[in-house]
C-alpha cells in the first residue's frame, strides 16, 4: 500500500524503551507497511537494528519522520519533534496530556492524529491494547526489586544452625495491577505480605495471593469509574489514615501504588507514618511522577529521612526493565493499530465511530478532539507575517484652500516690501514657497 510507519529513538534520557519489537515489525510488514527504526531505537532494550532489519524494517534517521504516516512512541511527541512529523500522519504513544496541555496544542496546530494510548477504555475488546496494565504490571515487579535492592537484609525467612533469619513484612497500598504484581513478587521472595486498598472487591484478589487484606471498618467500598476508586470523604480518609499509621510503624517495606490517570498522586503516608518507621526500612513511591503519595519523596532520588528510612522516588520504574517493557508496549500498539487498517485494501482506515478511536484520539485535522481537552486547551498563536515597508509617496500638491492662503501670505509681504524704504531688504522678501521646501 506504500504506507509506512516510523520508529524513532526515544528523546527522553529517562526513557529506554522502544515502541515495536522484531515481532511486531513482522506483523505490521504484514498488513502492508513499510517501517523505518531509528538507528539505535531498540539500543537499551536489548534489540540491536540487526534484528530489526531481519524482521523486515529499513534503519533510519530522525528526518525520516516527515514521511512517515504513522508514527510509534512510547512518550508524547515534544514540539519540536511533532514539527517534522507529516500532516495528517498517525501519531500513537503515552501521552501524559493532563498538565501538558501546551504540547497537546502543538499536536493540533501539526495537524497530526494523535492517540493517547493510556485513554484506552477497559472493556474486553481492549484488553491487549492496555498500555497502563501492561506497564503498571512490570512496575509492581520492579518496585520490590528495588525495594530488595535497597533493603540490607534478606526477604524471606531462613532457618539456620546459626538462628533463624525472620521474614521481611511488606506492606502494599494499593491492590491495582501494579499492586498485586507487588503483592506476587513479594510473596515469591518470601516476605509476609500485607495490602491494602479503598475498593471493597479488591480484597478476594490480594487474598488469592497469599497476603492479608486490611481495610477500615469505617471504609464500606469507595470503588468508582474505569476500575478506579472514587475521592474519599473527610470522615473515610481519617479513618484509613489511622488504619495505615497503626500499620506501617511495623513493616519493613512500603509500597505505594495508588495514581489515577489526570489527577494528582493522593497522599497515602505522612511525614509522622514515616517517623513511626524503624531504621533501615524501605519505601518505594510509584506515584512520585504525580507528586507521590509520600510525604517526602522526591522524584528521581533516593532519599534518606532522619530517622534512617530510605524513601525510593524513581522515574519511569516500567522503563527499568525495559527489554520486557518494549515486548509489551509493542504489542499493545500493534493490536490497537490493526483495528485501523483494511486488510483488504492494505491501507488505514480509521473508522471515526468506533468506541476505541473515540476514546483515545486527541488531536485530529488540526484541532483538539478529546471531551476532556477541548476547552482547556489553547490553539497555537501562528506568528504574524512581517509587515512591509510602505513605498514612498511623492508629494502630494496643496489644495486649492491652502494655494489660496499661500497667495494670501505673498500678497502680505508684498505690502510689506512697499511700505520699507528702498533699497531695504528682510526674510520676508522671500517666497513662501522657499520655506516650505520648494514648492512652487
């Protein structure tokens, strides 16, 4: 169909994944398009441009993005970028648009499709099109190898001739996909597991792990829209708090997993919780991107409180295991990209009705589409064109009102001149006209 797609290397020094693997590129060569790598694209999630032009893909540069009609990335296109991409072209990544709504307006005023991958609805349809499950899951296994990693002591109990070694006690806030892949992971490495969550229905799940579920009496159900928990009341939020503050003075390790998608990372532990903590504990904030749901954690560091707890605020943790992240992430793009082709034309067909479409599509012809971003997002001021010069106008002649009053003034000098004796000369011997810059 002579339609191509491009992969660029991720500009973002915090991001090591790469948006198809050898096995999508296959795939996709098999719909009909022809695709452009980046050179080194795959480079940090172990897939070398060898294996990529062995499943089909040409090796390329950035300026190969202008010819591309669609696009893959893992992260939302800067400005800059969006600027060489073709118009009208397919743009699919994790866009992150809430409070980047600038860079949405770029998308717009490019004249690019673009989909937020994250905005994918959670039906059954879609289930391989997830990115955040995908990405959250390999999360919640990086967060307690991070947590291990940072701990000085070992996870699991060991018995021994020399004593006995007790098991470490995690304690997981949140039973999302990121929490229960903790939860497994914790188990697996054999620490005594705790977890919690707002969502009634999460406890049957994290009990089916082999961890205990803790929940305030006070606290019924708080589950709400997506799979998502609602906003707590004032009355629910103290009750969890004192729940949690009791709890955490106990466990060795803490992992916080509660984000939703557009909103600020709630606040799960106080500053106090974190006193309560005995020295040499570990937690891990996978929300720290949004602003965390420690008090105290910074994002991107690994800081150490007073009182000897480390608090871990790494960015992109999906990206720290990237070669199993880019296997996922590619796949999700691929699933949801096949829905927008003819397989009988081999060619794009974007059916604008369908449900998946109208849930991720931000920008499209040159405007924001999204519900959500319509009226918050500003379109780009174009720059005015430069003015030019205005050409120089010849003189133009007095009307005849102003000859009139000219004549006046010369016959008023001339009345002058007779009136002096002669021989007698002054300025106003002279002509008007001289003063005026020679007009006659």
């Amino acid at each position: 169909m002579g339609q191509s797609i491009f992969v660029p290397k991720e500009v973002d020094v915090t991001e090591g994944r790469v948006a198809v693997s050898p096995e999508t590129v296959k795939r996709l060569a098999g719909l009909g398009f022809d695709i452009v790598v980046e050179k080194n694209a795959g480079e940090q999630s172990r897939i070398v441009d060898s294996e990529f032009e062995k499943a089909g893909a040409k090796i390329g540069k950035a300026s190969d993005a202008s010819k591309a009609d669609v696009v893959l990335k893992l992260r939302r296109p800067t400005p800059a970028e969006v600027k060489t991409y073709k118009k009208g072209a397919l743009v699919l990544a994790s866009m992150d648009p809430y409070g980047n709504e600038g860079d949405v307006a770029a998308m717009a005023a490019a004249g690019v499709t673009a989909f937020a991958m994250e905005f994918m609805p959670r039906i059954t349809r879609a289930q391989s099109m997830d990115v955040l499950s995908s990405q959250a899951n390999l999360a919640g296994y990086r967060a307690v190898i991070d947590a291990a990693a940072e701990y000085d002591r070992a996870l699991p109990m060991m018995m021994t001739a020399a004593g006995t070694v007790p098991a470490a006690k995690v304690f997981v806030m949140g039973a999302g996909v990121a929490g229960l892949q903790a939860i497994a992971t914790a188990r697996r490495l054999g620490a005594v597991v705790t977890a919690t969550d707002v969502r009634a229905a999460a406890g049957e799940q994290v009990q089916s792990l082999g961890a205990k579920f803790i929940m305030t009496e006070a606290l019924k159900d708080a589950s709400g829209d997506g799979g998502y928990a609602r906003e707590l009341t004032d009355e629910e939020k103290k009750a969890q708090a004192e729940l949690v503050a009791e709890h955490i003075a106990k466990q060795d390790i803490v992992i916080t997993t509660a984000l939703i998608p557009g909103r600020p990372a709630p606040r799960l532990v106080s500053t106090d919780m974190v006193k309560s903590m005995k020295p040499g504990s570990i937690i891990v904030d996978l929300a720290v991107e949004r602003g965390g749901n420690v008090e105290g954690a910074k994002a991107g560091e690994v800081v150490t409180t007073a009182n000897g707890v480390k608090i871990v605020g790494h960015l992109n943790v999906p990206g720290r295991v990237a070669a199993s992240a880019s296997l996922l992430y590619a796949k999700n793009l691929y699933t949801f990209l096949e829905t927008m082709v003819d397989k009988e034309k081999k060619e794009l067909a974007v059916d604008m009705e369908d449900e998946l479409v109208k849930a991720t599509m931000l920008t499209h012809d040159g405007k924001v589409v999204h519900p959500n971003f319509v009226d918050t997002v500003k379109p780009v001021a174009k720059a005015a064109a430069p003015r030019k010069a205005a050409p120089k106008k010849a003189p133009a002649r007095k009307p005849a009102a102003k000859a009139a009053a000219g004549a006046a003034t010369k016959k008023t000098a001339a009345q002058k001149t007779a009136a002096k004796p002669a021989g007698a000369s002054s300025a106003a011997d002279k002509p008007a006209a001289a003063k005026s810059g020679g007009e006659s």
